[in-house]
C-alpha cells in the first residue's frame, strides 16, 4: 500500500461519512470516516428509513447476520419516522454496556467503513478520538471486520492502541484502561472487550489496519513512538489552526482579548525530532491551500492532512444551507472561527465556525435547556464507594454538581454530543424545547473555501479539491 499525499480529515460526527471518504479514496487519496458517535449515526439514519437503501445493503454484508438484523429490526422504520417524532435514543456509553449498544456499535462501524470502500480497492481509514474511550474497542471491530487499512486517533496519548489492533486482529481479548477522576494511586480501571463472545468457535483473524497518531508536539510522537503497546506506522502533526479539537497551548494557559488560547513558540512542532524518529509524517493544520504539500514535502513530511476544504464540499454530511452560508461568508471574506477554550466537554480547544443560527450565537446557547442523554462526553469518576459515575460539565447544573462535579468547570460548555448529529441532519426533536441546533466545526482554513469554488458554481466536490491540490509543480500524487 503505497503512502498518501494527501489524507482527508476525520470529522465532526458523520462530517467526513462514507460518501467523501469513498470519493477521496476512489481519487486515490486517503478517505477517513470519522469513528464519533456512528452508534447513535446508524440508528437515526435507520429511524429516518433508509430511503436509498445503502445501510440495509451494508448490514446485508455483516458476517453475523443476526445481529446485523437485531439492529435493523430495532432501528428501521419504513418511509422514515415523521418529522416532529423524537429519535429513539441510544444506550449511553458504560463501562458495562447493554449488549444492545455493544453490538450497535460494532455493526454501525462496519456499515460505515464497508460502504467507503464498496466498489474500489483504494484505502479508507478511520478517525477516533481518544478522549471518547469507553466504545472505543467495539468500534475499532466493527471497522476492522469490514476491512478498515488505516485507524487515526489524537485528542490524548493513546498508547494503548495499538497493541488492541494486535489483539483484535488475532481475535484474541483486548483490554483498554479508562481514565476514572478520582482514582487512586495505583488503581486501574479496565474496559474488556471479546470478539469470541460474537463468535460460536474461532473468532476470524483479521487484517491489522495501519495505527496514526495524531500528535502537537515531537515529546508526544516519540512517546507514542517508544512507549506505545504495538506498533506505530507514522503520525499527522497537527497545529492549533486545524478544526475540531485542537492541543491546548504548553504551559499556563492564557487567553487574548477576543478570549481565545494564545499558542507560542513552544507550541510549534519540532519536525527534526519527529523525522528522527523514521516514521512517515503529514502535517495537518492550515494545508488546505495551493503550494503547502509542497511545503510539507520540504520539510520531510510525506503529505498532509487537510480537513476544513473537504468538510463543505458536496460529498460532506454537513446540511445543505450550512454549507451554502459557509461559503457565501468565505466569498466575502468574512468566514470565521473561534477557538473556544470553554466549548467541549473534554476540556480540549474547540475550533467553532461563526455561523448564525448556530450555537455559536451566545444568546441562542444561553437559551439552550442543559440536557445530557447521549453521554459520549462524560467524565468517568471514582465515587466514594469504589464505583464507577459519569458526569459531563454541559449536562444539567443540579445533577453535575450532586456527582461532586465543580460549578467552576460548567461555565460556557456546550452539549457537543447533541449539537454535531444536527450539523449532519440528525438532530433531535424535543416536545418542550424544539430542535437541537448545529453546531459546526471548522480550521482557521474556512476563510479560503470558496477558492475551490468552479467557475459559475456556487458549489464545490472532493475532486476540486484535490484537484487545485495536487496540481503543484513537482508532486507527485
């Protein structure tokens, strides 16, 4: 499998689906479906009817036909639910899950992945984040069943990684350490996840994908590097100007008028270090414009990543009219983003695109009832019996606080989990307080956009992008 110039960003919630990951791969690039949430993703897609028929096709193909039609059995609704009908909820993420979300959770990663690579033998990888940790090995089954050739993974150190690949590709148990609040020195905590309890005798063995870091700094690539459980196969360097979750800035934090992190010099990546360590590299933040591949490739990388172009391109998930203002405000050259220390739950930077209508608008977010019932975000703590309690700093103020939660660490948090199913048409519907707004993601790139804009168009497709990308004067794609 040769190396990609160019990988295409794992994003938001269903952002970077199937069907950009299919067509940046059928291009010949790396095409990344985001692994967020796809539990909660497949069940309101199956709820809303399927209407072209591709999941049902997907779960056609799962290797354990009864469970694929345990899904579709509890989620599917023929000609779709009505348009005032709340979603069904999903279970939340435990570390005891019901068998019901484990097996949503496999069955929904393969669907995902089987339907970016139907048709095409180019690669396809998949995003996680680290800080999402309790569904994160049912979920690396159920992309690694369909053959998934690349796992990305960033927000924290996740070093554990890529020693499950190794178990899971054998179909052997894998075990990942949870972070508890709270624990005590020396006190582990354990999610166990068993691809034989799916199996009646020998789980397959199954290929083991390629495992990207998705580092901010050399000191966390050569942790990963050196100290991780298997083997690592390269890093995506990313900066503080790429969308979604970014690195808090090294050191104190502190904030500039406008009230956004302040990055310095300590927070550019040493690459010397990072080629040292010989492990091909892209570099990710910003590099979605002509002449930066170039760039990248100066500097020792083997391409980069790029996110933000590809995130309102036509084949994203993100709704119709929120691209359209998107890049009607990149045209006039007042596109925006904030980094907002405040917004996720995870206590990472969040990069939130200016957008009216959106939760972005201070006064529609203050108006927002405080509601918690997908829980992808909460906070595993230690409770003063032993056991284990979530709680999540956007979820309601009373019960955050009944959990021994700070009033301090609520102030400005956003319900991410809620808001990013809406950016893709899947928000939920409340009879009290209405629909979910969207909130969208987006790198300090959004500005640009509208360059790949055809002539006479008003919108724009992946090929455009990569077009205008590899067109550079001595690259080879």
């Amino acid at each position: 499998m040769s190396q990609p110039r160019i990988i295409q960003g794992g994003m938001g919630v269903a952002v970077s689906g199937w069907p950009l990951a299919r067509a940046v791969s059928l291009a010949g690039q790396l095409g990344v479906v985001s692994g967020t949430a796809l539990a909660v993703v497949l069940a309101r897609r199956l709820q809303l009817g399927d209407p072209g028929g591709e999941l049902r096709r997907a779960l056609a193909h799962f290797p354990l036909p009864q469970m694929a039609e345990r899904v579709r059995a509890e989620h599917y609704i023929a000609g779709g639910k009505s348009p005032g009908t709340p979603f069904k909820l999903t279970p939340m993420p435990t570390f005891q899950p019901r068998p019901t979300l484990v097996e949503l959770t496999v069955v929904a990663n393969f669907v995902e992945v089987f339907l970016a690579k139907e048709g095409h033998a180019g690669p396809v990888g998949i995003n996680y984040l680290e800080k999402i940790q309790l569904p994160t090995l049912p979920s690396l089954y159920g992309a690694m069943l369909a053959g998934v050739d690349y796992v990305l993974m960033g927000a924290g150190i996740p070093r554990a990684i890529p020693g499950a690949l190794d178990l899971l590709a054998r179909g052997e148990t894998a075990q990942l350490p949870i972070d508890v609040e709270g624990s005590f020195p020396g006190e582990r905590h354990l999610f166990t996840f068993s691809p034989s309890s799916f199996f009646d005798g020998t789980p397959p063995q199954l290929k083991r994908p390629r495992f990207l870091g998705i580092v901010a700094s050399a000191t966390l690539a050569m942790t990963l590097a050196k100290k991780s459980s298997g083997r690592v196969d390269g890093f995506i360097v990313e900066g503080p100007t790429a969308g979604g979750h970014n690195a808090p800035p090294r050191g104190p934090l502190h904030l500039d008028p406008a009230g956004e992190p302040i990055y310095g010099s300590r927070d550019v990546p040493e690459l010397q270090k990072i080629r040292a360590l010989g492990l091909p590299f892209w570099l990710a933040g910003s590099y979605g414009r002509p002449g930066r591949i170039a760039e990248a490739l100066r500097l020792g990388a083997t391409g980069v990543q790029v996110g933000t172009a590809f995130a309102f391109c036509e084949e994203s998930g993100v709704q119709p009219q929120l691209k359209r203002e998107a890049i009607r405000l990149s045209r006039l050259g007042q596109a925006s983003v904030f980094t907002d220390p405040l917004a996720s739950p995870a206590g990472f930077p969040f990069k939130v695109a200016q957008i009216a209508g959106t939760l972005s608008e201070a006064s529609l977010y203050e108006n927002r009832p405080r509601i918690c019932d997908l829980g992808y975000l909460r906070h595993s703590y230690r409770k003063t019996d032993g056991t284990v309690g979530y709680r999540c700093p956007a979820e309601p103020l009373a019960n955050f606080l009944r959990k021994g939660g700070d009033q301090a660490e609520t102030r400005g948090r956003k319900c991410i989990c809620n808001s990013l199913p809406t950016t893709i048409g899947l928000g939920q519907v409340r009879p009290k307080s209405g629909a979910e707004l969207s909130l969208v993601t987006a790198g300090d790139d959004l500005v640009h956009i509208a360059q790949f804009l055809p002539p006479g168009r008003d919108t724009y497709s992946a090929a455009d992008v990569l077009r205008q990308l590899l067109a550079e004067p001595g690259i080879n794609s």
